[in-house]
C-alpha cells in the first residue's frame, strides 16, 4: 500500500480494507466511492470477462493492459462485499457525514440494500447522465449512471447546506483520455482542487453570450431563447457550485494561467494560443 501526503490530503493507493485500517474512527467527513460494478453483461460469462472487453469500445488498443479484478461477482457476492465495505466506513465518518456510491443500473437494487445493512440511512438516488451509451434497436438508451447516496445518522435541514442537483449532464470521459478503464470526468474546480501542481495548466475560456447560445443551437437545434436560457442556467449553476466548494467566485482570472474571449479570437486560435502556451513549458502566461 502506498500513501502520498499533501498539503491538503493523503492519497492512498491499496486495498480499500486495509486502507480503512489506517484511518482513526470519526475522521472522515464523507465517503464517494465508485466500486466495481460487477455488471458489464446480463450473463455470467459477460460479467466474468476481462474489463477490458467489457469497458473499452472495440478495436480500442487502451486498457488492454489494464484490467482490474473484482468486477466479476454474481448479485448476492457483491451486495456482501459492498455491506462489508460501507460497513467499515461508516465506523470511519463523522456524524452526519454523507456517503454517494456509484453504479449502474444492473447492480442499482443491491446498492440501496447493501447501504442500508451497513447502517447508512438511505436517503435517495441522484441520476447522472453521461449522454452517450451504446444504443441498441429497439431499446431505451442506458445513459445514464446513478448515485445511491445516504447519512452516518441525523441530517438536519439547517446544516448550512443548500438544495443540490439531483440530475447531473455530463459527458463521460473518452476512452483515449482516461487514466482507468471506468474513469469518471474530472473538470469542476480544477483549478482549486489541483492548484500549485507543476503538471497543471489552468485555462478558462469566456465568450459573449450571442456566439454562446449560437453554438447551443448549432449543436441541439433549439430555439434561441432556449439556447440563451440554458446558457445562463448552465453559468449559474456553475458560479453557485463552484461558491459553495471553493468559497471564491468563478473564472476569476487569478485562478488561471492563461484566460481567453472565444468570441474576439475565434475558437482555432484559441486552440494554437492554448497549445502554445503548453509548449513553451513555462507553467505560467
């Protein structure tokens, strides 16, 4: 087992009990964990196969390498693994500390169960759709993924927490861009969560709303105040996330190392400003 203390975190590479073993009970804040979803097929020689045929598009050359194991159990066997995992955890959180499990359809029920046998208090499901899937004829596409999530005891309503999204749209990570084969998108407060990281380069890109809402249009054919309204939507939603995590405004220039207008530059010039920059190594424009 590996450990990397930062600042600000320790990052633990290991086995996930032995890595509750480490923690000292009541000190974690919340947990977020995506497990092996153990699906990938309706049969068991689908589940049973390499993560890599059942994760990777075909003819994908990524991750053949890099399969994982404990992605091959039957319902009953992940429903007691997954007990047993939120269990320990629990013991590990605060009170009132938040727990949000990733999964899939398939496994969906075995969550909710398993969540509450460790002692969690279920309190709802919240959708993310990845807007992509792989469609079949005939059938609905499965798009999306879910977030069963519950509380270590009492959530009381004045906690000092807002309403949050119960639906979250965000594209999944391509395939050439992932560092795992079930990587999930990295891209809200980056420029927080990975400031001061030399390996980073902070970019923020703004424009005038007409070219913004003109491109909503051009890639969803709606109406223009439609595509004006969800344009806003989308700043507002973002401004208020980024807020409530950070404690600091959005696209604040400070927080980047190279800000630009795509509607004074043009979104090709962008791009060569953008890979420029990266180029020339400096870390900082």
């Amino acid at each position: 087992m590996d450990c990397i203390t930062t600042e600000r975190a320790r990052l633990y590479c290991g086995d996930c009990f032995r890595v509750l073993e480490e923690l000292q009970e009541r000190e974690v804040d919340g947990v977020i964990i995506d497990p092996p979803y153990s699906s990938g097929g309706t049969f068991s020689t689908m589940r049973k196969g390499a993560t890599y045929k059942k994760y990777c598009r075909s003819g994908s050359e990524f991750g053949k390498d890099k399969s994982f194991t404990g992605d091959n159990m039957d319902m009953r066997s992940f429903t007691l693994f997954l007990r047993e995992l939120l269990f320990s955890a629990r013991l590990k959180t605060k009170d009132q500390g938040v727990c949000c499990v990733f999964i899939d359809f398939r496994n969906l029920p075995a969550v909710a169960d398993a969540l509450q046998m460790a002692g969690w208090i279920w309190r709802g499901i919240a959708v993310w759709d990845k807007k992509s899937s792989r469609p079949q004829m005939g059938r609905f596409k499965n798009q999306c993924e879910y977030i069963v999530w519950g509380s270590n005891g009492d959530l009381p309503l004045e906690r000092g927490v807002g309403v949050l999204d119960g639906l979250f749209s965000y594209g999944n990570v391509p395939t050439a861009k992932r560092y795992h084969q079930t990587g999930k998108p990295v891209g809200r407060c980056a420029d927080y969560i990975l400031q001061g990281r030399e390996d980073c380069f902070h970019v923020f890109i703004t424009g005038a709303l007409p070219d913004r809402a003109n491109r909503v249009i051009a890639e969803h054919g709606v109406a223009v105040d439609a595509a004006r309204s969800h344009v806003k939507e989308r700043d507002r939603k973002r401004s208020s996330y980024y807020r409530h995590i950070t404690d600091q405004a959005w696209g604040m220039a400070a927080n980047y190392d190279l800000c630009l207008n795509s509607s004074k530059l043009g979104i090709d010039r962008c791009v060569d400003l953008i890979l420029g920059a990266v180029d020339m190594g400096t870390g900082h424009i």
